[in-house]
C-alpha cells in the first residue's frame, strides 16, 4: 500500500518520459498533474486509514533485498512521516501546477518533478537505514539537473554547489549510519530504536556528530547554509516551492529520526549545544535576511532562520517539543511554499525581484492586487501572527522548548520578531508606494501598466493560504496525526528534559 | 429569548469578521457594477447587530455573576490552550461601548470616505478591527487574548497603511507593526512562560496560581516585565509610543477608534493582567514610571504640534499613562472610570477634528481659524468634547481625574501633581486648539467652509449626546463617589487646575508660540517638544542602528567568509587540478619513474619498523 506513494510518481515519470509518441507540453503537463493528484489522493486515503491512537509504524511493508549488506525494502509510516508525506504529495501538485505548460523540454522536465517527488516519498517511508540513503542521494539527481537547466544566470555555479553540499552530506550520513549498524552489532540496517544501545557514549557522540553535520547540510543550518540562498535564486518558481517545502525537511526530519530517536545518550549529552546552535542559525539567518535586497533570496534566509526552531524543539525533546518539530515543519513547507509562489508571480509580471526597484505592487487597477493582498497573508503567517499555521506551531515549539531550554528559546523569539522586521521591509518596499518597476529617474516615463494575473494562477497561492488559514485555525487537523507518536516517544532513555521546578530551589538561570 | 441572546454573547465578535468577510467580492473587485457602497452598508448593518445583541447580552447579565463559555481549543500532552469567554456587566459594557463607537465611525467614515475608491476595503477592515476588539475585551483566557491583540496589531498596520500610495502612510504602517510588535513579542514570551509555570492560561486559572506561585524575584520581575510590555505597545506608552502619533497618517474614522477603543483594549488587557504583575513590585513600579513620564511628556509634546490629529493623539497618550499610574497603584478602578469617560470624549473630539479635516482639506492648525461661526455642530462637537475630557465639572473626564485625585491624596502627593498637571495642560492645549480653530480671522482654507453633511452629523450629534449623559449614566450607576466622601480641596484644587489651563490658553500669545522662536534656548526646547523629544532619532541610533549593522554585518560575513571558505576550497582544488594536469607528460619513462620512487618510499616507510 505505501509503496504505491512511491510508485505512482515513478510510473508517472517513466510514462512521461518513455511513451512513445510526442505530447504537447499541455499534455504532459496534465498527465502530471493527474499523477500528482492521485498520489494526493492515496495519501489522503492511507492518512483515513491511519490510525492515529497506534504509536508504532503503521502499514509496514517488508521485503528482503540484498540480503548480504542487510538492505530491506522496509517501509512503515508513523506520526512523524504521515503529514510530510502529504505535504509531500500536495506540494508537488502545487509545484506541476504552477509551472508553465510551454517550458523547454517538458518531457524531461516534468519526469524529472515526479521523480523527485518518488524519493522523498522514499526517504520518509524508508525503515531501513540504506533504503533511506539511497532514496535520500536519489533526490539529489533531479534537482540537480532542474537547477542547472532550467535555472536563471548564475544556474551552473548553484547547482555545482547544491551538488557538492548535498553529495558531502550524503556521504558523511552514510558513513554514520554505517557506524550505527556495525557498532550497534545488528548485522542489518533495518531501522530500530534500539540499535545504538550497546555503544560507548563516545562512539554514539562521533556517529552523531557526523548524522548532525549531514542533515544540518540539508537543513540547512548555520555555517553550512550557503548554498540554499543560491540555490533558490537560481531555480525556477516551482522548484524553489520543491525544496523549501518538501526538500529542507528531508534534514529535519532525518534529524529528529536518525540523531534524537536513534542515538539518545548521545543526544542528552549534546542537547544544550544543539540549543546554541538552533539559536546561532535562527539570529543570523534572520539577521541576514534584513540585509537582502532580492525578494527570493530574503525568503531564502527566512528558511534557514524558520528550520532553526526545528533544531530548538528537537534538542528540549519535550513530547510537546516534538509535536513541535512536526507542525513546525509542516507549517514552514506551506509558507514557504506560499511565499516563493507569490515571488514567482511578481517575477514573472515585473521582470525582477530587486525589492529596490520594485514599489507600489498593490496599485489596485495596474499592479498585482491580489498577489500583494496574499503575500501580506504570507509574511504575516511567517511573522507568526495568530489564526494561521505558523503561530500555533512557533507556539508548540516555544511552549515545548521553554521548559529545557528557557534562555536559548527567548532569544529564538526575538528571531520570531526579526521576521517581521524583513518581511514588513518586504511588503512596505514592493507593494505600499507608488507604483513603479524600474529604478526611479527623474525622466518622465509613462504609466506601469502589469500585465493582469489570470484566476487560474492565483489558484495555488489560494489554496496554500486557505490551508495556513484553516489549519492555524483548526490545528487539531494538523497534530491529531503526531500526537500519539511523538507522546510515545517520550520513554525514559529521550527524557532529556525534567519539566522545571517551579520552586525556587532551582532558579532559572537568566 | 434572554438567555439565547446570552449564551450566543461570545458571537458578538463574529458580527465584525462575517461583515468584513461579506466585502471581500467588492474590496477584490469581482462586483464592479454597485460601486462600493453595498460592501459599507453590509457592514453597518453587521456592527449594528453587534451592537443590539451587546445590549440585550448587557440586560441579561446585569447583576448576575459572570458566565463564562470554554473550549479546549488545543490540548497535547501538558499543554492546554482555553479559547474561553466571559461575559460579565464590565466586559459587555465596554463591548457596548465599542460596537457602538465603532457603528458611529463607520456612519462617520460614510461621509467621511465618500470619495475614496477602496471604500469596501475600508469597512472590511473596519469589521475586521471592531470583531478583534470586542473579542479582546469579551475573551477569559491569556492565550486568546495576546492572538487577538496580535490581530488588532495586523488590523492597525492594514488601517494605517490604507492609502499606501504614500511615502509617509508607508512608513506610518511599518512603525505602527514594529512597535506593537516589539511588545507583542515580549508579551508572548510572557504568555510561554506564564504556561509553562502555571500550566493553564485561562485568567482565573493564572489568579488562583498566583497565590501559590513561588518565584525568584527576578523571574518574577522579568515576568512582570514582559506581561507590561505588550499593553505598553497598544496603549502608545513611553518608549513604544511613536506609532501612535504616526499613525495618525490613516483614514480619520479609525483613528477615531484608535484613540478611544483601541487604547482601551490594550489596557484592559492590563487590568486582567494586573494580579498577575502583581506578584513584581518591581513592575508594578515600573508601570507608574511609565505611566508618569509618558503622562508628562506626551502632555509637553502635544503642545507644540501644529498637526491637529498629531496634538490630540499625544493627549489619548498622556491620558492612558494616567490609566498606567493608577493601574501600578492598584486602583483598577480609577483606571476604568478615566478609561471608558476619556474613549467617548476622545471619539467626539476626533469626529470634529474629521470634520474640520474634511472641509477645510487641512490639518495644520497653522492654516484654520474662524471656524466658528460656520461650522456650529462642529464647534458645539469639540466643546463638549473637550469639557468631556478636562478636569472641569461636571462632565465624565472630571470625575475620573477627581477618582484618582482623591485616592492619591493621602500618600501619593508626587502622582496628585502628576494628574493635575496633566489636567492643566490638556485645558491648555484644548484651549489653544480652539482658539486656532474657530477663532481669529478665517484663512484661505478656512474661508469657504460649510458644516458637514448629515451621513457624519448625525454620529456627530449622537456622540454629543451621550457625552453629555455620561455623568448622569454614572450617576444611576452608582459610578460616581458619593458626596459626603468627596475630598473638597482635591476637588477645588482638580477645578482650579483645569481653570488655569483654559485661562492660560486664553492669554497666551499664540502666533509667537507657533512660529519657530528666534531667540536659542526657546527654540531648541520648541523643536525638542516638536520633535516629541527625538524619541525617533533614538530609535534611529539604538535600536534600529544595531539591528541594521548586524544584519548588514551578517550579510557580510556570509557573503565572503562562509561563502568565501567554502568558493577558496573550491577554488583550490581546481587549481590543484589544473597544476596537476601539467605532471602528465605522456612519456612512460616518467610514470615509472613515479611509480618506483612511490614504492621505494613505501618500501622504506615499512622497513623503518623493523629497525
């Protein structure tokens, strides 16, 4: 049943780019959608049948694959995996969706999506900590040739670096999870909670180190980011929405999964630098973001400042922290997602994204209205204001992380309120003003006139801020999957937080 | 019936938001052909029924004890979030207060914005800030309360930043969400702090944990610390005042609820915040600083504006402050009587200043004069309104500086003077206003100036009314200390005060006082009240500074030592390849060569054990 997640998307891709006669790119573009929309749709009837009062791995598959290296094609879905599974499925809808029927090479381009989509679908499926790599390393192909074709000037120079960066965290995550397997004794990757329990704290530090280096890579976290910012200017629209969405969370994901779950002792010992870092990652990257003056690249940092709380919340380990991992994650995919739409759009109407060029995009008969109303939907469900999906989840996390870590989480928040320095900066500088697309000059130049958004492109904005919208008002919809599990969790071997005193025998160390 | 009009109390806020939803075909033009007006009307009447249900929910609950509705919005694991309402005489009585304010703006806003092309937008926003406010105000749980505060945070900054077409309107909207921001983020951390020591955050809930809670003093106070920022933010206090004054750059019909409701609902939050800061005598101090210096200074700096919005708005700051005083005090009720008395007052006077504005095409009250005799309702309007504000009997802003006078009086002599002089300078500078309004020779702006037509008279002479009937409604309430207790030289001396503003006014030379002064030390100290003591350069050099160099130092960094490390390792290991290509002859002799030397040196590396 799971793996039809995976197979969907890579039927799809090997129909597309196989069948043997020649389709117009409207074709292709539609047999993809109905892909998409059907691995959507069997996400959504695995999520009915999932029962969400079961803590342990649910439909489990199990196959025997090469015996010898102690591959399985082991697959599983469980709490953590089930809502990115269907963010997963939705945005890559969104993501086909949005992208131009007309593109150069659609065939290529559009197996390329779908293929991209089955490895995720993979990764988060994937028990068995080889199958997890393979499909992890898979994902990197596609991507990498999406940016370096289909990019903007700079696409060689990103993608090269988006290679590199990914290839050297691929290596040094399976170089960990070769540790895990061989020091743990267990002659199998299969994945198991209990298979770092016979190692010596030292040898567990070291393999953590090297999966926490790994997916910080992926997260991407402070100092190792750089390559997320070039990435996203380069890649088109739709691909942006792939790996901000979906992709980044291949890395948190991997580090609640394969750090905090599988390697605990170690974990308590690096909890409180892991906090530091979270804090170090969620200041610069937002402090970095004030300075940009491209609308992508400012969203781009947002990610790096909004995946620090990930970070934050994994390290406190709190069941309520964990929970907090999950919305985070979820909510940071869906703004995100909405956010580097809406660039896309401005971009494809004006030409540029140089937030000192662009003024006055809200003019109500010559902008882009409605654009501008949901990217002021966007950035304030970024900056965290309450009734959509980014509020309850920065919550959920500080709440969670509050009771370990009080100082490192109030300074995260400050990070909180330094979104809403840039993002303001954003929207005041883009679209308040009178409109004008080009730098001022003191020529008299005519009327902007932009070319009118039709109905049908505003549709996936739309639909991502109703879902930020509905699930910020109804988060039950969102943690009713998680909950179960990630209470579950807390065994006493995780338990790295002891809720605080509330006497003062203990003082909180402000 | 009663108790059906009761029980759906908590969906007074639902009348505002469903109005504001009810314009969005208009305000993103998929109606064209009605024009804008049916999106105003949809709303009038939403605020309207808000208004009668508030009402008859009032009649219900009138003397019963509080009802309160729960839901458990959010609960996981140790954490419970209340979505939970009270309905209680006060609360439904401020609603009623609001809905109505915020029926009369919009009635206002009906003349007020007959031009403008975005009038759906307008009333959509409109609702949207009325539904946040009764919402506040209705709301019995922190958690509710500090999401709702964040909406009204997001409504200012669409209100302000209506006509965005404008530079100052831009930067007006950005200070505006900034500053309540930086409060609202303190506040959260209060708000996760509070809920992770005393596990719910519902308010009765937080008083019952009060009694037992047991924390450092230091805690307690950063505790304190944070609880008052958010309020501070709203309420334009000392030193998160500067949006307030700005602010003034939006439409007038919302700053007519800007300055009367808004503030209001930012410091009702702190009267039910207020047995919790309780537990920090620090902050609880640190609420009467604020409360001073902002009383005072903003009262000095409204003198020397020559924006009429700008002069007033200051004013709605230095009377919060009194409200901040009486709230670090203790005396929640003076708090409440100078707040409800000072919003109807200051809403009357706005709708006059919206007039005069409308007329005249002016707010400089450089450029007015010799309104008077032309503009009679309006003048009438700004008269009552200030005699409602003044300490000057027998209207409603009297008897809340006579509360607060008379329970200072014994130990408090310092905070007597504070509301006293407060009182003189905003007789004072009312004082002035009307003169430069209505009297003198009618300027160039001034001199065609018909009174307003009847879509913002008939709010106009409502709002009249009932400033007038406020002492009497105090009355019958049983709001108002009886005669026997009255302290008669607190009451003489409050009158005294507020005579001497009005007398000075009278007097003083006013032309010389607008025109910046030639002589140094006058006018530095005109330019520093001007400039609102340069609270926007600080800003300018403090905070913004730092945030600024660090993001640009950030941005650097990142650009060319984390980007430069990583392209130098690049480059480096091009390079090596490159200058490695040239080792490859072509000829065999020379691999050979390698190949041997390479194994000798393994050779020897191996052998050197053995010695």
């Amino acid at each position: 049943m799971l793996s039809a997640l995976i197979l969907i998307p890579l039927a799809g891709a090997l129909v597309i780019s196989l069948w043997p006669r020649q389709w117009s790119g409207r074709q292709i573009w539609l047999v993809t959608l109905l892909v998409q929309a059907l691995s959507l749709l069997w996400g959504g009837w695995i999520a009915w049948q999932f029962d969400i009062q079961q803590p342990d791995l649910q439909f489990v598959e199990s196959l025997p694959w090469i015996d010898a290296l102690g591959l399985t094609y082991q697959l599983g879905v469980d709490g953590l995996s089930m809502p990115l599974l269907l963010i997963n499925s939705l945005l890559g809808g969104i993501a086909v969706y949005a992208s131009s029927a007309t593109i150069q090479r659609p065939r290529l381009y559009f197996s390329l999506v779908l293929l991209i989509n089955t490895a995720v679908a993979g990764a988060f499926l994937a028990h068995n900590l080889l199958l997890f790599f393979i499909f992890y390393e898979l994902e990197l192909i596609p991507l990498y040739l999406l940016i370096a074709i289909w990019g903007g000037a700079r696409r060689g120079y990103a993608a090269t670096k988006f290679l590199i960066y990914t290839a050297a965290s691929g290596a040094l995550i399976l170089g960990g999870f070769l540790g895990v397997a061989w020091l743990g004794g267990a002659g199998s990757f299969n994945y198991d909670v209990t298979l770092a329990q016979s190692m010596t704290l030292l040898q567990q530090s070291l393999l953590l180190g090297a999966i926490l280096v790994g997916f910080g890579i992926k997260v991407p976290l402070f100092p190792f980011h750089t390559w997320l910012p070039d990435a996203h200017v380069e890649a088109s629209t739709p691909v942006s929405v792939l790996l901000a969405g979906v992709l980044l969370k291949l890395g948190t994901y991997g580090i609640v999964r394969f750090g905090l779950l599988l390697l605990p002792d170690a974990w308590n010992l690096f909890a409180p630098w892991l906090a530091i870092w979270a804090v170090v990652s969620v200041l610069y990257g937002s402090l970095a973001a004030i300075a940009q003056t491209d609308m992508k690249k400012m969203v781009a940092y947002s990610s790096i400042g909004h995946m620090g709380y990930v970070l934050l919340a994994a390290a406190a380990a709190t069941p309520l922290a964990i929970l907090g991992t999950v919305m985070q994650m979820v909510s940071h995919g869906l703004i995100s997602g909405l956010l580097f739409l809406l660039v896309g759009v401005v971009y494809a109407k004006t030409g540029t994204r140089d937030l000192t060029v662009l003024c006055g995009l809200l003019n109500p008969e010559r902008g882009l209205p409605i654009t501008g109303s949901l990217m002021i939907i966007g950035v304030m469900a970024s900056a965290g204001i309450p009734g959509m999906v980014g509020f309850i989840a920065e919550f959920v996390v500080f709440r969670g992380s509050f009771v370990a870590f009080p100082i490192p989480t109030l300074l995260c928040m400050v990070g909180s309120g330094l979104t809403a320095v840039y993002f303001l900066l954003l929207v005041n500088r883009a679209f308040f003003g009178r409109l004008q697309v080009a730098p001022a000059s003191d020529k008299v130049e005519p009327d902007v006139l932009l070319p009118r958004v039709a109905w049908r492109d505003h549709v996936p904005a739309l639909a991502l801020a109703l879902l930020i919208v509905a699930l910020g008002l109804q988060p039950n919809w969102l943690f009713r999957w998680s909950e179960v599990t990630t209470i579950a969790w807390r065994s006493p071997a995780i338990a790295v937080a002891q809720p605080l005193p509330l006497d003062s025998s203990e003082p909180l160390r402000f | 019936m009663a108790e059906f009009w009761m029980h759906s109390g908590w969906l007074i806020p639902a009348y505002g938001l469903l109005g504001a939803i009810a314009t969005l075909p208009w305000s993103i033009g998929l109606i064209r052909r009605t024009g804008q007006r049916p999106a105003a009307y949809l709303n009038l009447v939403m605020t309207f029924g808000a208004f009668v249900h508030s009402i008859f929910a009032l009649q219900r609950v009138w003397g019963q004890t509080p009802q309160e509705l729960n839901w458990d919005w959010f609960q996981v694991a140790d954490l419970t979030l209340h979505v939970s309402f009270e309905l209680s005489t006060l609360n439904l009585s401020i609603v009623v207060l609001i809905a109505g304010l915020s029926f009369l703006a919009q009635l206002f806003a009906l003349g007020y914005m007959e031009k403008d092309w975005a009038l759906g937008r307008f009333f959509g926003l409109m609702g949207f800030f009325e539904a946040a406010m009764s919402g506040v105000v209705l709301s019995s749980s922190l958690f509710l309360s500090y999401s709702l505060l964040e909406m009204l945070t997001l409504s200012t900054y669409l209100l302000v930043g209506f006509w965005y077409a404008q530079p100052l309107v831009v930067t007006a909207a950005r200070d505006a969400f900034l500053t309540k921001r930086i409060g609202d983020v303190l506040l959260l951390m209060g708000v996760i702090a509070l809920s992770a020591f005393a596990g719910s955050l519902r308010f009765n809930d937080l008083y019952e944990w009060v009694k037992v809670a047991d924390l450092t003093p230091i805690v307690a106070t950063l505790l304190g610390i944070a609880l008052i920022a958010g309020p501070t933010g709203k309420c334009a206090q000392f030193p998160l005042h500067l949006w307030l004054d700005e602010a003034m750059e939006g439409p007038n019909p919302a700053s007519i609820l800007r300055n009367s409701v808004v503030v209001t609902c930012g410091a009702y939050i702190l009267i039910r915040l207020q047995p919790v800061v309780v537990l920090s005598p620090i902050a609880l101090s640190l609420l009467v600083i604020i409360g001073t210096i902002t009383a005072v200074g903003a009262s000095f700096v409204a003198l020397a504006q020559i924006d009429i919005k700008r002069t007033f708005s200051y004013s709605t700051s230095a009377y919060l402050g009194l409200v901040f005083i009486a709230l670090g005090m203790e005396w929640p009720g003076v708090a409440l009587t100078i707040l409800l008395t000072h919003a109807i007052a200051k809403a009357l006077l706005f709708m006059s200043v919206g007039a005069i504005i409308l007329t005249t095409n002016s707010q400089d009250l450089t450029e007015l004069g010799g309104l008077g005799p032309k503009m009679p309702a309006t003048t009438a309007c700004y008269t009552i309104a200030a005699l409602g504000l003044v300490g000057l009997l027998p209207l409603g802003g009297f008897w809340g500086y006579c509360l607060g006078v008379d329970f200072f009086w014994g130990e408090q002599p310092v905070l007597v003077a504070v509301f006293l002089l407060v009182n003189l300078l905003t007789a004072l500078n009312l004082t002035r206003g009307f003169r430069l309004i209505f009297l003198g020779p009618a300027q160039p702006k001034t001199r065609r100036a018909p009174e307003v037509a009847w879509p913002m008279a008939v709010p106009m002479m409502a709002l009249l009314v009932t400033t007038l009937v406020v002492p009497w409604v105090m009355l019958r309430l049983d709001l108002l200390p009886p005669w026997q207790y009255i302290n008669s030289t607190a009451l003489v001396l409050l009158v005294v005060s507020g005579v001497a503003g009005v007398a000075i006014g009278a007097v003083m030379p006013l032309s010389q006082l607008l025109a910046r002064s030639t002589q140094k030390p006058l006018r530095i100290a005109q330019d520093l009240l001007a400039y609102d003591f340069y609270t926007e350069k600080l800003y300018r050099f403090t905070v913004v500074w730092v945030v600024e160099r660090l993001s640009v130092a950030s941005s650097w960094f990142d650009r060319y030592i984390v980007d430069g490390l990583v392209n130098s390792v690049g480059l480096a290991s091009l390079i090596g390849g490159e200058s490695l290509k040239y080792s490859i002859s072509g000829r065999s002799q020379g691999y050979i060569l390698t190949i041997m030397v390479g194994m000798g040196l393994l050779g020897l590396l191996m052998m050197w054990n053995t010695f």
